[in-house]
C-alpha cells in the first residue's frame, strides 16, 4: 500500500489533471451544471420512498428507537443510497476509463491505472458534496450525533473509494479483452443493489426472509458498508467492529487482488485497444 502511494504521489500532477478533465466533462454543456448531482439522488429518493414506504409499506422501526431519535425514511434512504450510488458509479466508470481513452494510451505512456483512479477520485469530489448536504438535513432533522461521528464516515467513504478502486482496477483490465464485461457489471449491480439493504431494513428483515436469502446479505460486504454509514449517521452510534472489520478488510483486499489483475493485463493493452 506504501509503494502504491508513493506511486501516485510521483504522477500527482497527472492524476490532478485527469481528475480535473473528468470533473470538467462531467457536466459539460449542462444547463444546470452540477446541480444534477444534488437533483439525481433526490429524484431517486422520491420515488423509492413513494415506491416502498407507501405503496409496499416497508418497515423501518427497529425493536429499540435509535439514539438519533429519527424516523424518517426518506433520510434512512439516502444513509445507504448516496454510497451505494458512489461505489456504482466509480466502478461503471472506471469500467470504460481505458476503452473510452484508447487514443491517449496509444500517444503516450503513463501508469494506465491512473486512469480509472481519476474516476474514482472525480467521484469521490461529487459524493463528498452529496453527503455534505446530506448531513445538513439530519442536523435540519436535530440528528446532532452524525456530526460526532462524522470522523468515522469519512473514514467509510476512503474505505469505499478504495473498494471501488480495486474492483474498478480489474474490470477495467478485463473490459479491454472481454468486451461483453461492461453489460455484465450493469446487470450485476441491478442486482447487488437489492440485494443489499438500502431500501429496507436489514434488522427487521427478519423471517420475511428465507435463510439462504439472509446468509447471502450477510455475505455482501456492501451490507456491512451499509450498516456502517446508517449507525454514524441515521442511527447515531458507533458501527459494529465486525461490520467494519468485514468492510474495511474486504476493501482493502480488493485493492490488492484488483491491482494485481490490472498489473498482469497492463502490457497488452495498447494492443488490444
């Protein structure tokens, strides 16, 4: 991990630039410029809580109140789906980072991974804006506890960045020499998005669920990031250390294992593009 900060350190100045194109495309020639990072997740807010608060009548309410005092699902939402939505979209883009920069990687070298972590990182400036006016409204709401805890959360947000990185490392890679992978990865995070609980409650989930369903949660890593950032900023406690423990060790380890893959595939990259 040390050599690999180094690293990006040694190309800082490319990786700025790269971010800072990423950043400026992102919303080029957008009337409403990045407001849409703001309008995007509160569209999607709106509907899930119509969906399955009202229509599906989804419960929330744990057997013990949260320390927070909140019951509101809009907020419960928005906890687990402003992360989700950044793991989703670092990867996604970092998927197609290589194919859609094909001409650059011909011209001239430079670490390829770079290339993907402005993505990554890009990502990380929009995220960080959400979740900025995302803590506004808990405190508008008098959840004063996910300020303490806020340390904490940013801390799951690296950690988060750093999955995306790792997984966004390998597919990358892959996507050069197996194309069909990018329609796969939209199919899949269809999926790993309800399969993880964001728009219900993981602990009231409960024998609504069948077993296998529930070892299958317990087994997503996205769930313990979930649970993570809904306990320092819905719940107003600390997470627990299993649920970080998991997290963080499978972010990491995804990291490495994705770094890995990318460092034997780099070589014939050019080629292949």
């Amino acid at each position: 991990m040390t050599a690999t900060i180094a690293e990006y350190r040694s190309h800082r100045e490319l990786l700025s630039n790269l971010t800072l194109r990423e950043l400026r495309s992102k919303y080029k020639r957008s009337v409403l410029g990045w407001a849409w990072s703001t309008i995007n997740p509160v569209v999607y807010m709106v509907v899930y809580t119509v969906v399955f608060k009202y229509f599906m009548h989804v419960k929330i309410e744990p057997k013990v109140p949260p320390p927070s005092g909140l019951n509101v699902y809009a907020l419960f939402l928005l906890c687990a789906m402003l992360p989700f939505s950044y793991f989703q979209n670092s990867v996604l883009g970092s998927l197609t980072s290589l194919t859609s920069n094909s001409n650059l990687i011909k011209k001239t070298y430079f670490p390829r991974e770079l290339l993907p972590a402005s993505t990554v990182i890009a990502n990380l400036v929009s995220h960080a804006i959400e979740m900025s006016l995302l803590l506004v409204a808990l405190l508008a709401f008098g959840d004063w506890r996910a300020l303490v805890y806020l340390p904490l959360t940013l801390v799951f947000m690296l950690l988060l960045a750093v999955f995306a990185l790792g997984l966004g490392l390998a597919l990358s890679a892959l996507n050069v020499y197996f194309r069909d992978i990018e329609h796969f990865v939209g199919i899949l995070f269809l999926v790993w998005f309800f399969m993880t609980p964001i728009v219900y409650s993981f602990d009231t989930l409960g024998s609504a669920a069948k077993p296998w369903v529930v070892d299958l949660l317990k087994v997503n890593p996205m769930t313990d990031a979930t649970l993570c950032f809904r306990n320092t900023l819905y719940n107003g406690t600390l997470p627990g250390w299993l649920e970080f423990g998991y997290f963080a060790a499978f972010a990491i380890g995804s990291f490495f294992v994705g770094r890995a893959i990318f460092n034997r595939l780099e070589g014939g990259l050019a080629e292949e593009l």
